[in-house]
C-alpha cells in the first residue's frame, strides 16, 4: 500500500492519493480541482487512477472528483446519506457509484469501507482503509470534515453560510453521536483529515498532518467525557464567520462541477485599456504585496495580496456574476493566482495587467494613489482630539476579547455591503490584527471613493503599546 497526502496551503485542504503497488491501481480521496496534481502523482508511483471518491458535498473549493474521474476513466463513489437533499444531482448521468454506511469497495488489495459520520454535513462519510495483504484489521480512517487534529468539523456552516435555518443545534447533535461512534475505533487507527490549521471549517485545527484515533481521545477537546448539551454549547460556541463563498461551492458541487479541461492562463491585457476599465467601474485586483500597493496604486483598483490568505479573501469579496482582471507585478505568480481562484470557482477573469499598467497610468498624468499609514501613538493623540473615527474588521471573536476604545466594528467580509453604516467628518483609521485585513479594508474603501488610513501593526501593536483596550459584544453600526 502507498499513500501520499497533496496539500493546498492557501485552502488548508488535504487530499490523499491510495495505492496498490500489487496491481497498480489507485484511488483519490476528496480532489480539488487542480486534478493534474493527481494525475503527475500516480505516475511518479507506476500507479493508475482507477476510484475516485470524496467524503462530503464541499463548502470550501469546488471538488475536482467529477473532472478527475472523467480525466482517468476512473469510477467515481459518492455519498448516498443524508436524504434526498443531500444527493449528488450528477450522480446517475456520470455514472457513480453510490454509497451507503456499512459499503465496501476494493482498491487492489486496499479495502475502503464507508462510515457514515453525520454532523459537519448529513451526508458525510469517513473511509476506513485495510490494507488486506497484511492484516484485516484497518490502517487508518479518512476523515474528512468529521474528525481534525485536536478539533472536529463545525456544525454551524449549513445555518450560517447556507442560510438553512434551524440546522445548527440539529447538526451539533448529530455530530456528537457520530463521535460516539467514532470513539470505539481501536486507539491504532490513524487519522488523515482533510484539513488543516488555517481552515474555516473548524475552530482550532491542529498543524499536525495526521493523528490516531488513541491520541485524539486525550488530546482532542471533542473526544473528552462529556454529556450531550455540553458538547453542543461547547462546539458552538466562537465559531469563525463562513466567508461568503461557502453557500455558492455548496451548490456548485451538489449540482456538479463544470468541467474545465486545464486551468488556462487569462488573456495579456495593453496596459492603456486599463483607462475604460477604470472609468467602467470594473473590478480590478492587485496581487501585489500590501507594501508595494500602498506605496503606489491605481485608484479604484483593490488589493489582495497572493499569500496564505489570498484564496479566502477572494472568495469574500470577489463576484461571482460578472467578469473581473488581474494586476500582477510578476508574471511567474499569475498562474498561481489563476488556480488558486479557480479552486474556488472564480474562472471569470476578463484577463491580466502586468506592471506596465502602472506606468501607462503615470505617463499619461494621472497619478498614483497610495495608502497612508499612522502609528499606534499617532492614532492615541488623535483619538484625544477627535481628529479620527477608527474601523475594526477583524471577526466578532477577536473585538469581544478586546478592542480600542470607540471604535466602530465591521468584519472586512461584510465592509462592502455595510459602506453606509460608516461614520464620516473626519478620517477613518481601520485596523485588524496585525495589518494584513486592515490593508484590503483600506483598499476596498479607497475604492469606493472613502478615504483610509492603515493603522500600522494592528490591534497588536495598539495593545502590546500599553493602549487602553474594551471588551463586549458591539452594539449598533459596530456589530
């Protein structure tokens, strides 16, 4: 048996490629869409894709098992649980095999045997993996979205991002006795989870790759003794916010993945038509880093840095119903940005700017914009004269532990459609953390004509300075 764990930083997904070297033969468990990966990995091992499979109805990428398994002539396995809601629509016309708990298939020699782990989704399964050519017992248990390291897959994401209300203390419940389930597995078993820290479908995800079922029982919070209500509350209980995308993956991958044939490279745009994209409002976004694009910008462009937080942020606040381009410093990083936006599903780009966009701009007149900066102490004397409103769009969890004094809160992922709650009269300092939100914030609301200032090093730098800080829930237009 071989296995080989393929990992995506930006998204924090795993997914895992099993193979019999007996008879070269091999499955995929929970692609995403950049499906040459698998296909490059299965011939680095003498192997073919023969199964192809995934644990749930993703929320966080569009699922590459519908294109891979038509890329290998491979069979594809999907879940069967959950209720007719819960259904693959593509299943039948592609020719799935669909799966019931209890239902075995072999890969090789490697048996699969499904779980059905309820809670994070009704439909969800877990894969329990024996290798049968040396024992009948299992090696390991593929887990999903069920079970991470030191933490288990939220229940919440069906009520907040897929806005079915009344789900999440059902789910919550469900979940629990999954992991009662869950917890007779022999402490032997390993556990590979298909996520890891940095993931939004949970709240403290461990950065190990894999764990046993035997260390989760005393390190994982999920897996202590505790009755039922306890777990609810506690499992609830400071989840992150979805970011806005999650509903529209749900949908694209019940429905069925388009197929795209390769992840192809938008078209090289002149530099002087950036001019009418301009005036048309259109939406262009930097790659650049934080620094280079506060240093010198297009007005009316937003900046989203290409770094481990490029994928979510695009998914919050990029659209999904019309065209967009791109303004890359280093073409090396285009194809980059390409896939990691198509991971998500954005294929929408109208086409690419390189750095000569920037120049044109500047020879023809115009200038640049920039971002301006303010230091902690900066900001405390202004605040002392009311010279400044400041913006918090950092998430709910962060501004109840601590918050400056005064300051209005909006997450950045809400800060478009919550432009007119925002006070005016005097400047509009906005910080987050540590600065990279708070730099996208401010580009965000450059663009629509609100003027900015970056608070250099965020709420850390602000409380680490000594500077007084509040606590609470916020209340009106800093909700």
């Amino acid at each position: 048996m071989l296995l080989k764990r393929l990992y995506d930083t930006k998204l924090a997904q795993a997914s895992y490629l099993v193979g019999c070297a007996a008879t070269g033969e091999a499955v995929v468990v929970d692609p995403n869409r950049d499906i040459e990966q698998y296909i490059r990995a299965a011939e680095s091992e003498n192997l073919r894709i023969t199964h192809v499979t995934e644990t749930h109805i993703h929320a966080d990428f569009v699922s590459g098992a519908r294109e891979l398994a038509a890329r290998a002539g491979a069979t594809l396995y999907l879940s069967d649980e959950g209720g007719a809601e819960w259904n693959y629509d593509y299943a039948g016309q592609d020719g799935a095999v669909l799966l019931k708990d209890g239902d075995r298939f072999m890969v090789g020699n490697i048996r699969l045997e499904t779980m059905h782990t309820p809670g994070h989704t009704p439909e969800h399964l877990s894969f329990l993996i024996t290798d049968t050519a040396a024992t009948d017992r299992p090696i390991g248990v593929f887990t999903g979205d069920f079970v991470f390291v030191g933490d288990v897959g939220r229940p919440d994401l069906l009520e907040k991002a897929a806005k079915i209300v009344g789900t999440m203390e059902a789910g919550a419940r469900t979940l629990y006795r999954s992991l009662q389930r869950f917890k007779q597995l022999p402490d032997y078993v390993q556990i590979w989870p298909g996520h890891g820290a940095g993931s939004a479908c949970g709240k403290s995800l461990g950065a190990v790759p894999q764990s046993t079922v035997g260390y989760e029982r005393i390190a994982n919070w999920a897996l202590e003794e505790m009755n039922e209500d306890d777990f609810v509350h506690r499992v609830l209980a400071g989840q992150p916010e979805p970011p806005r995308y999650f509903a529209k993956m749900k949908l694209v991958n019940k429905k069925g993945p388009r197929i795209l044939g390769g992840i192809r490279r938008p078209a090289h745009l002149p530099p002087d038509s950036i001019s009418n994209l301009v005036e048309q409002d259109a939406v262009i976004i930097d790659i650049r880093s934080a620094e280079a694009f506060a240093g010198g910008h297009i007005p009316g462009t937003i900046n989203l840095p290409l770094n481990r937080s490029f994928s979510t942020w695009a998914g919050w606040l990029l659209p999904y119903d019309r065209e967009f381009y791109l303004l890359v410093d280093d073409e090396d990083r285009l194809d980059e940005a390409v896939l990691n936006l198509a991971l998500i599903g954005l294929d929408q780009i109208g086409g690419y700017f390189q750095r000569q966009a920037l120049e044109f701009w500047s020879a023809t007149g115009r200038p640049l914009a920039s971002t301006p900066q303010m230091t902690v102490d900066e900001l405390a004397s202004a605040m002392e004269s009311d010279r400044v409103h400041v913006l918090d769009v950092r998430g709910a969890s962060e501004w109840e532990s601590g918050h400056v004094p005064g300051a209005v809160h909006v997450p950045l992922g809400h800060l478009e459609e919550r432009l007119g709650e925002l006070p005016t009269g005097r400047p509009l300092v906005v910080h987050c953390q540590g600065g990279g939100r708070s730099a996208i914030a401010a580009s965000v609301l450059q663009a629509h004509g609100v003027g900015a200032v970056n608070l250099a090093g965020g709420f850390k730098a602000w409380s680490n300075s000594g500077k007084p800080t509040e606590t609470g829930a916020p209340t009106g237009a800093a909700r």
